[in-house]
C-alpha cells in the first residue's frame, strides 16, 4: 500500500496517510457563492500534498438545503493498484480476478441533518483506476460502529472495505457515506433513523456526480446505481431505496441487503423492557436508537425518559466513544434499565405489545414502527442476504422485511445461508451480490441464492 503526506490524526495506528486535494481539485470550478469556509484557496491549483489538514471540519458555511448534494471538498487517502487488490484478503476468490486497482478519497458535502436543517456529512469513496467510462455506482452502508464523530468509515475503512474491496476491484464506484454526525462533529442523529440514512446517501450520489479529479472524474461515471448495506447499512440501504429520487440522474437497478436491522419493532422493544434486565450490548444498539431518534425530531425531552446519571453522563459517552468502547462502557456505567430509563418510560414500554396503537408509548412506538424496513412498493427489485446462524440480527425479523416488501408488491429475494453468522454474511454473501448486480446491469434477474430464507416472522 502506497500513501502520501500527513492526514488523518485520528485514523487508528497510523492507517494511512493521505494529502488533500484543494476544493478547484475535485470541482473542477469554484464552488458557487455563498462560498464556506475553503480547504485550501480554491483559486489555487491541486496540491499533491498538504500535511495538516482536517477533512471532517465542517465547512458548510452559509449552504442552505438548495444546495444539497452541493461538493464541498474532498481529500486523496491512498492508492491501491490491481496487484495490491488482487492480494487482499477481502478481494474474494469467487469473484474472478480484478479488473482494476482503486483510488480512495473522503468527501465532504451538503446534506440534511435534522428535518429541514443542512449540515455538512462526508462520505469514503473507492474509485477504480484505469480510466475506465459508464463506471456503474454502488452506495455502500456501513453497518453499527457507534454515533460520535469518529465512528464512520471515513475515519477507518476497514468499516466498509470488507464489501467495497470486492465492488472496487470489479469496476464499480463505491460511496460509503458517514451518515448525520458520524464523519463531521455537528449532530448524531442516524441510527436506524431511515429518512436521515437515505438523506445522507442520496446526496452523496448527488455530490459524487460533480466530482473531478486527475484520478478519477465524474465523466467517467455510468448511470446504473445499487445500494447496498450491512446490519444499519442494510436498514439504511432499504430505506434509500424506498425513499430514491431518480431527479438525482442516476438509474436504481436494485438494493441489496445484508442482514438488515430494526425488522421488527416489537422483538426490537425487548431491549428496553423490564427494569432489572441486565444491559449488555443489544439493549446498547436499542438506547442508541432512541437517543437518535430524540436529536432527530428533538423530542421528547431528556429528562421524560432517561434516569438522571444517564442524562448527564450520555451524550459525552455517545460522542466521544464508537462500538468498540460502548460495549463494555454502557453496560459497566448501567447495570440494568433502571440505570438508563425513568420509572415511566419503562412501564410504558412493558405496556407497548406492537400489536396495535401504544398510546401511552409515544412518540417511541410510532417512531420504531415508521423505522421498520420493506414498507414501500418498487417495480425494482431487492436481494436480502441473511446468515441462519445471525444471533444479533435473527433471521426471524429479517423474514418481516420480506413479508412487508411483499406485500407492498417489491419484487424481493431473500437468501438464507446455513452456519452464517452476522458478521460472515458479508464475506460468504458477497460472490452472490456481484453476480446479481453484474446481471442486472445485464437486464437480468438471477436467483442466487444457495437457499431460501424459510423462516417464519418474529412479529407484526
């Protein structure tokens, strides 16, 4: 792996290093007025390097919603060539040989954080080498890494490289957004919040689409567009998919999703249920959507619903530590739900059965039930990939998404894969993805999985 200047302090164990590319680099123009604050003089020419440089400050400036999907810079990571991708571990074997090496970049761009309030996000591009044109595009989710600034790919991409090395290497353009809050510091507000996960990533597609840079220019872009996602990515690449604005000049041929999240609220709900119950690292995903979902709408207040230490202590926790750290601090700090939750929230959770209105659980219950994915009608297909051994994803709320994606008349596929846990989807699925996405490119809509997913719904 080869890499150039100083960047990335915060990247873990010196990753790589990387140079930034001035905002005239990868507009090719200057950005419109109002201008934010710069990277670099955009009058200037490219810099190969340029040691020092923050690629998450925010420089939304004076950027409105009008200009979302808006390029607001971006900065070179390294350079990987066919030879090096060929040698990756994470480049398998079952998908042939690679076509191409890759160029890496983050991108910084305007979109939506909370409903009606432009915010600055980045995104991690892998972009093919080798000059190729009709470049199809792929917008990969990250799966559950924590809501702070630090917890995006961006800042490690070992985060998505696990699926966006195979695509890269095939030919395709990756996009692997932050999500609200997760790459800039201003606001976490994306954890199985599916408006603001679609929000982040079509803007991301819109942002890459002016995009220039001597290694790699939006000309050389196609049309043909897939999301794609694993766990949170999965629940967000569903939701992009439901949500997708074809203005955006790109043609969806399909959504692909890897053991996708929040299937069903009310298996969901047994995360909060019960003071005495023990919290370990689900009832820590389950607290980290609802305190999402209260920056998101801010509501309801703090003090409704999280006991009084939780109150002080959360949101230093949430911003300042990913999964890796919350797993062991969230349950240490709470011993049980009483530690987390107000007296109130939890009798009204135990309450809430999800099998009809919970009017006492409000705005949770509505929230998480808006926030279950497959509830949309598409003519274009999806490809749902679930591991039949998944014990923090079970292959029962998966089954949900389908039934509701079926009933909504979306043509769907699922898979099941026997002996496949959660994080194994990725890399056992992932010859099945290409070979789907490479014929539907093709006009063609395979069935590829080994198996069925035959499993019964967990719940309404």
């Amino acid at each position: 792996m080869r890499a150039t200047g100083a960047w990335l302090p915060r990247l873990a164990s010196g990753w790589v290093t990387a140079s930034l590319v001035g905002l005239a680099g990868c507009l090719g123009v200057d950005p419109p007025t109002p201008t934010p604050p710069p990277m670099v003089d955009a009058s200037t020419p490219p810099y190969p390097e340029l040691a020092g440089t923050d690629p998450w400050k925010d420089r939304l400036g004076q950027h409105t919603l009008d200009d979302r999907g808006l390029l607001l810079g971006c900065a070179h990571a390294t350079t990987l060539t066919k030879a090096e991708v060929s040698q990756n571990p994470l480049f398998p074997e079952t998908v042939g040989s690679p076509t191409n090496g890759y160029e890496l970049f983050v991108m910084q761009y305007v979109s939506e954080g909370r409903p009606g309030v432009a915010s600055a996000m980045t995104a991690l591009l892998y972009l093919p080498s080798g000059g190729a044109a009709d470049v199809p595009i792929v917008a990969l989710e990250h799966g559950t890494y924590g809501i702070g600034p630090a917890c995006g790919p961006s800042h490690l991409p070992i985060r998505t490289d696990t699926l966006a090395v195979g695509l890269v290497g095939r030919g395709y353009a990756v996009v692997a957004p932050d999500y609200a809050g997760a790459g800039v510091d201003n606001g976490m507000t994306s954890y199985l919040v599916g408006a603001a996960e679609a929000a982040a990533t079509l803007d991301a597609i819109r942002a890459i689409r002016t995009f220039h840079d001597p290694r790699f220019d939006a000309d050389q872009l196609g049309t043909d567009f897939f999301i794609a996602g694993h766990s949170q990515g999965g629940h967000a690449a569903l939701f992009t998919h439901q949500l997708f604005d074809p203005s955006i000049g790109v043609r969806l041929l399909g959504s692909i999703a890897f053991a996708p999240g929040l299937g069903s609220a009310r298996a969901w709900s047994d995360f909060f249920k019960g003071p005495l119950r023990p919290v370990g690292g689900m009832e820590t995903f389950a607290l980290m959507s609802l305190y999402t979902r209260m920056l998101y709408s801010g509501s309801p207040a703090p003090d409704a619903w999280l006991a009084p230490t939780a109150q002080a202590t959360l949101p230093t926790l949430f911003h300042d530590q990913c999964l890796s750290s919350l797993v062991y601090s969230v349950p240490a700090g709470y011993p049980t739900l009483s530690d987390l939750y107000q007296p109130a929230f939890l009798a009204a959770s135990e309450g809430c059965t999800f099998e009809g209105k919970c009017p006492s659980f409000e705005p949770w219950a509505s929230s998480l039930v808006a926030d279950e994915p497959g509830r949309f009608t598409s003519v274009i297909p999806s490809l749902i990939l679930q591991g039949l051994s998944d014990v923090l994803v079970p292959p029962s709320t998966v089954a949900c998404i389908v039934d509701r994606m079926k009933a909504g008349g979306t043509p769907v596929q699922a898979c099941g894969y026997v002996g496949v846990d959660h994080e194994g989807i990725m890399q056992g699925a992932l010859p099945d993805m290409i070979r789907w996405i490479d014929a539907r490119r093709a006009g063609g809509t395979p069935d590829v999985c080994p198996a069925p997913l035959n499993v019964a719904c967990a719940g309404p």
